[in-house]
C-alpha cells in the first residue's frame, strides 16, 4: 500500500529539459489501458521511451503534475507556432493509480494558461470514442466535442493572456489534495465488490 502521508501535496508546474528523465518514467509507469487511451493503442516500453524523449521540443510546452514530487500526470501541448491563427494539440496523460483524484483536472487548467499565453487560438483534443474519462473531462472544460467513427474530437477556444494565466505558468501551483487521497487509500483498501 501507497504511503499517502508524505505526499499530500499535488505541484502542477511547467516541466523542462531537466524534467526528462522523470518525463520517461511517467510514461513507462502507464499501465496497458492508459497507454492504449493515450496513444490509441499498443506500444511497446521502447516506442514509449522514443516518444517521451521527444515531449520537449521547440513547438511544444508540456506541464507535469507532481505528488510527492514524483511526476505523476503531463499535459503536452504541441504544435505551437505551425499555423497562424494558432492552433496546438492537447494530450493528457496520469498514471492509473493516480486517476480520479483531481490530477487531469488540474493539468487541464495549465493546459489552458499555457496555451493562452502562447496566444493559441485553438486546441484540440483527440481520444477514443470510448475513452468516456477524457471526454467528461473535456465537456467539463466546456470543449466542443465532435464524434467520428473511432475517435472524437475536443475543440477549445482560449481568450487572450492575462496576468491570470501568466502567473498560473510562472508560478508552480500547489493544491492539497490529501482529503482525495484519502478517500483514494480507502477506496484501494475496501474489497473491489463492496465500492
Ligand atoms: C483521462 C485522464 C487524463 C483523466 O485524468 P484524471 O486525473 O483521472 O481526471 P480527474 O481526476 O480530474 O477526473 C475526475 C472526473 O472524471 C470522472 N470520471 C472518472 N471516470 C470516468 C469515466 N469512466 N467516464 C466518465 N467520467 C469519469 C469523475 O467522476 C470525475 O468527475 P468530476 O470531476 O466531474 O467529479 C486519465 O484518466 C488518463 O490519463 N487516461 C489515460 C490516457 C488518456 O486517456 N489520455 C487522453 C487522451 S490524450
């Protein structure tokens, strides 16, 4: 079982270059469902390590959320600067045993300061159609969701910057969560039939 007293903190900031290594454990951790649900299907631990060497980029800014200062959820906006009027692409990721707690949530509000201050005019998400978590995630942050055969579409329309969304990117904001954890290490502890 998680020890969940030294880690009652979630820290969602900007990652860099000095952030990799941590950036390739995260995504190594993702179990078999949640690499399927983010890169629309199998792959492999070496096709997982090639791309996460690759989230850092010149047209990509990434947050991570941290909980104990373990990288635990990224958001990855890429494709900045490709087109004008701006539009990126949002990719979410939290490790399975960290999900429902609040992390995607708040990653997705980085997300949207981050791309606001890159003056993004569009953003949009792609996942399963089955992939109901991501999708709610979305229509709760008011995204238009647009359903294909396979796959449906989230588009989001950012605002211009304001001092708002550039502190939130500067500064790294810091949630306490230990009362969802909580109720996470309750739940991990109750027998799956009784939940
Ligand atoms: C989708 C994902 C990013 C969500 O992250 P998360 O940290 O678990 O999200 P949150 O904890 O903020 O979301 C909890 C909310 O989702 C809801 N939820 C949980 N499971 C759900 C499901 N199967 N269907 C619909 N809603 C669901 C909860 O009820 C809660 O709702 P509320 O905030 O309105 O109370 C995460 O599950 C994930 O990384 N999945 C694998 C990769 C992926 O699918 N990426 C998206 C494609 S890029």
């Amino acid at each position: 079982m998680r020890d969940i007293s030294a880690s009652k903190d979630l820290v969602v900031r900007r990652v860099h270059s000095g952030d990799q290594n941590d950036i390739c454990d995260h995504f190594l951790r993702l179990d078999v469902g949640s690499r399927r649900s983010r890169f629309f299907g199998a792959v492999s631990d070496a096709g997982v390590l090639k791309y996460a060497r690759n989230v850092i980029r010149y047209d990509s800014v990434a947050g991570g959320a941290f909980v104990g200062g373990q990288l635990r959820g990224l958001v990855e906006l890429s494709g900045l600067f490709h087109s004008w009027p701006s539009t990126a692409e949002a990719a979410f990721s939290v490790e399975t045993d960290w999900q429902n707690i609040g992390i995607g949530d708040a990653l997705f509000e980085q997300m949207f300061a981050m791309a606001q201050n890159r003056r993004v005019r569009t953003v949009q998400m792609t996942c399963l159609k089955e992939n109901s978590h991501m999708r709610h995630l979305a229509a709760k942050h008011n995204a238009q969701l647009l359903f294909d055969a396979d796959a449906v579409e989230a588009v989001l329309y950012p605002n211009w910057p304001t001092p708002g969304s550039i502190a939130k990117e500067m500064i790294a904001q810091t949630r306490e969560y230990s009362h969802l954890l909580f109720r996470q290490a309750c739940k991990n502890r109750l027998p799956k039939d009784s939940q």
